[in-house]
C-alpha cells in the first residue's frame, strides 16, 4: 500500500458565513491523502494505473470555486469528486484549511479534515474489499431477491457483503 499526497494545494476563494467573507474572500490551503495500490503503476508506468494527482487537483480547484458557507460542505464536495473518480482508494484524508478566519482575533487557520477507510472485511468470507459506502453493495446487486436482502441484514448485523458473496446471492 502506498499513500499518494497533495499538499498545500493554495486557493483563493470565498466561504464564509459572514457577508464580508463572501465578498473579499481569503486564502485557502487543501491537503489531500489517497491510500491506494501502486504496484500495477510501478511495473507498468502508466499513468492510468494510479491516482492521477493532476485530477485530484482539479477536482479541488472545481470545489473551490464553488462558494460554500461551511468548510465541511467543500471537504465533502472535495472527498465525493474524488471517490467518483477513482473506485480502488484505500482510503482518503482531505483537509481544507481556512487562512486568517475573521474571529475578532489572531488565528492562523480554521480546518475541517475528514477521512474515511474504505477497506472492509466480508463478512461472510472474511476477504477483505474496498466499499466506499454501507449501502453501496445493496445498490450494486439489486436483482438480489428482497426477502434474501432482509435475511443477509438480519444475519450480517446490516454490514456489506463483497462482490463475489453477492454474486452468489444475485444468482
């Protein structure tokens, strides 16, 4: 596993609550952490085989541009453009830092980090897979008979199956 890093990606940008944040605007810096494979990349030198950091870039740049009035609704945006750009992350850590807030005195920054770990046991097998979300793997069989969807829940405590176990029960 390897971690692929962004950091101290600079913006100037206009969040805020306050009308004067939205007008002047102030500076921003954003840190990205993608937990991933880069085996495949390394052997083969191909850009498609890794997280291409120039679209990790971009995918910050287009939050940023987006006047939000909360740090944490930037972050999620920063963190859904990238996990629909790249389905095999580990995991991932963005944190979005807000230069000299106006609060009536001297502050360096205000940040909201968020990370989330997508690497999850089945629980059936016990192999380990990558869901990116609790809900995903209903969302991803959804010929899945009802009455058999009810039965895995109740069995599993709710928690995802992998692919290979949904298969099976997708028929």
């Amino acid at each position: 596993m390897a971690v692929i890093a962004l950091e101290g990606m600079k913006f100037y940008a206009y969040h805020g609550v306050y009308e004067a944040e939205k007008l002047i605007g102030t500076d921003y810096v954003v840190d990205v952490y993608v937990q991933t494979v880069t085996a495949l990349a390394a052997k083969t030198d191909q850009l498609e085989a890794t997280v291409n950091y120039e679209s990790i870039f971009q995918i910050c740049k287009m939050e940023m541009q987006q006047p939000r009035q909360l740090i944490e609704t930037v972050v999620a945006g920063i963190v859904k453009g990238i996990k629909n750009q790249f389905p095999n992350m580990m995991a991932l850590k963005v944190r979005v830092k807000k230069l000299n807030p106006p609060l009536g005195g001297r502050v360096d920054a205000a940040w909201v980090e968020e990370e989330e770990m997508f690497m999850q046991t089945c629980p059936k097998c016990n192999k380990p897979f990558i869901n990116y979300s609790p809900n995903d793997c209903w969302e991803r069989f959804p010929n899945v008979h009802p009455a058999t969807k009810e039965t895995l829940l109740k069995q599993f405590g709710g928690r995802c199956l992998c692919n290979d176990c949904l298969k099976f029960y997708a028929g």
